[in-house]
C-alpha cells in the first residue's frame, strides 16, 4: 500500500498527534508499505526525514510560538502527492494542511481518511471564544463527513460525532507504546539527578503547559500537597507551553525539566511515583496510557478521556476537574500508602498492556486495505453512506 499523510503538527514536536502518526509511519514501514508524509517545517530542525517527506514552512502562531501555522502551498502539495501516488490519503488535523490534503484527496478521487485528536469545540470556550463553538462544529462535521473512516481516540469523542453526523467513526490510537514506556526503565541514578531525596515519592506532571491544560488547578493542588507533605514528596513537571514560565514561577520548589526526547521521557515516568493531569479538555489524554504503562497510578480529571482510561480506586483516581482540593487529598494518599501505590501500579501496568499498541496496529493495516478496496468489506458500518 501507500499511504500519505498529511498534519499540521509533526517532529520534532512531541505530542499526541505526532506521536500517533511516527507510530503509524514507523508501523507501514516496517510491514513494507510506501510512506509519505506532508508536515510543517520546524525552526532548526536539522533531523534525517523518516521515509518521503514535504515540509511547508510555517510561522509560530503569536499566543502559543510551538503551534505552527503552515504556508498551505497547495500547488507544491499535490505536485508531491502527484508523484507519490497513494493509494489513500490519511489527514491527521483539520488546520491548512489538513485541508489541502483534503481538498486534494477528493479531487483526484482517492480514498480520504481522518483523524479527529484535539477538542477545538471545548478549547474555543476556554480561550472566550464560545460563540464560535457552532461554527467550530460545523467546520468539522463538514471536513470529516467524506472520509472513507474517522479516527478519534475515545469513546465519548466518538458517540459526539457520530451524533453530529458523522459517519464511519471509529476509536483508534489509545494504546501505549509498552515497550517504550516501561516501569522497569526506573532509574534510581535520575532521581537522584534531579534532586529527589531518598525515600520520597516523585509526584509527576507531563504535557503542554497551556491554558486548556487546567493548569490553574493543577498550581493550586500542588501547593496544597506541598505544604501538607514537606519533604515526603518531590514535584516534577515536564513540558513546553506559553505557561510554562507562570508554573515555575507559582511553584518554585517544583522541578521543571521543559520538552524532553522519548527515551528521556520513559526514564522520567518509570522513575516517578504517580502522575497528576488534570486537563478537561482531552480526547484520549495519551499521557495517562503511557504513565500507566511506566507503573504510574494516575489522579486524572474526571473528565473527556481520562474516564476511558483511569479506572477510579484500581489504576489511580478520578477527580472533579476544577476541585484542587480532591487532587491534593489524592496526591497526599498516594504519597503517604507506600502500599496503595505498589497495587494501583500493579493495576496501572495490567491496564496498559491488555490495551498495548500491538492489536490497534493490526487493525489499522485492515483498515486501510478495506478503504482502498485490497480487503473485503465484511463490517457494515464500512456501508455507511
């Protein structure tokens, strides 16, 4: 097969969607399909291309300088997917990229996938921009609606746009990478690196530092948690963002570590102790997977994806997403029950490996050879109009 793939984010940037689409040009590849990749260009960026690449030139977008706004350059876009010839064209995003490759997959007539990773509806409010969330909406009713099948990591996200009328959803993309993130990666070395006294637990924050990340509430519980906990507990978090310098200014005893590579960040989660993530707004929240697969019970919001993924009292807990209180009573049991954490972390690994990358792997090349029509077509939701 060869897929092409368009997104407006990409390496070097570590998030859940490039995440996502290096596992999936990492998996083609490696099962001997042709991979192209359409993404922006990043600042410096000097690393080798993984497999056929374009890459746009792009400006920072004031606000938020690590979101990349791409030049669309359409003409150039279809002249190299022209010389590609995919077989179907997979559209990560739904920002300028993400329609060329749209607009250009129809065009010539070739099979369309989507993918739907980011909650633009919720962030509009967050960012005092609700009464455009109509009209967010009806943008992305409108961009998905043609695709031969929609990739959304949840469930709830799922049931939403189907209910919207989208058809051909399907929930892929929540399994972690377990080999990748693993508990026995632990580090006793890095620990004491960044300081953290022997016999304290390592309360770990992971992610963008920006608004829709609920950060606000995450300064307020860690500070409740820390004067409660003294030394008995060491706070890390990990992560770029426009409020990056708000979070370390709040929380001056906290270690901030900034963007780190993978390897670099599957030592810092089998290392640490639990995770705190009390983001709203996500549609998986791949961080909490990942956590759990390094052995980490997880105090999530109780909220969007985290629901799918903590299970409350087994893996870690589920808290009211604006309740810094209950996030600090949270932090503070796990920390003091050396016991609690050892089950939870037990739980958390059994979770992530019974829900391992592997299985949605295999289901995805069937996917794509159902779509371009390699495959014979045997689940009816595949007839959807």
């Amino acid at each position: 097969m060869r897929i092409a793939f368009v997104t407006d984010t990409y390496t070097p940037q570590v998030n859940g969607v490039t995440t996502i689409v290096r596992r999936i040009v990492e998996l083609l590849g490696g099962s001997g399909h042709h991979v192209a990749v359409v993404a922006p260009a990043y600042p410096g960026d000097q690393a080798p291309p993984t497999g056929t690449e374009l890459r746009i030139p792009s400006m920072g977008f004031p606000p938020y300088p690590a979101v990349r706004l791409s030049l669309p350059q359409p003409r150039r876009v279809a002249q190299f997917l022209d010389a590609f010839r995919p077989d179907l064209v997979h559209v990560m995003t739904e920002g300028p990229l993400g329609f060329v490759g749209r607009r250009h997959a129809l065009q010539r007539g070739i099979p369309l996938a989507t993918s739907f990773h980011t909650d633009f509806p919720r962030y509009s409010r967050l960012y005092g921009l609700g009464r455009l969330e109509p009209l967010v909406w009806r943008w992305l009713v409108w961009f998905h609606r043609p695709a031969r099948f929609v990739h959304t990591p949840g469930e709830a996200v799922r049931a939403e746009l189907a209910s919207r009328g989208v058809p051909r959803v399907r929930v892929w993309g929540r399994g972690a990478d377990t080999a990748t993130f693993d508990h026995r990666k632990c580090s006793p070395a890095f620990r004491q690196r960044l300081g953290v006294a022997y016999g304290a637990a390592l309360v770990l924050h992971v992610g963008r530092l920006a608004a829709e990340k609920n950060l606000e509430v995450l300064i307020a519980a860690w500070t409740l948690a820390h004067e409660q906990l003294g030394s008995a507990a060491a706070f890390v978090f990990a992560g770029d963002g426009p409020l990056a310098h708000r979070c370390a200014a709040a929380m001056p005893w906290a270690i901030h570590l900034g963007f780190l590579e993978i390897p670099v960040l599957a030592t810092l989660y089998a290392s640490a102790d639990l995770c705190v993530l009390p983001s709203s707004t996500e549609t998986c929240g791949l961080v909490a997977p990942e956590a759990m697969a390094s052995g980490l019970p997880v105090v999530a919001a109780d909220a969007g994806g985290f629901r799918e993924s903590v299970a409350d009292g087994v893996t870690g807990f589920l808290v009211p997403p604006d309740d810094a209180r209950a996030f600090a009573s949270a932090i503070a049991r796990l920390v003091l029950d050396a016991e609690l954490r050892r089950r939870m972390s037990e739980e958390a690994r059994l979770a992530a490996v019974s829900c391992n990358a592997d299985d949605e792997n295999e289901r995805l090349l069937d996917e794509y050879a159902i779509a371009i029509g390699r495959k014979p077509l045997e689940d009816p939701q595949w007839r959807a109009a």
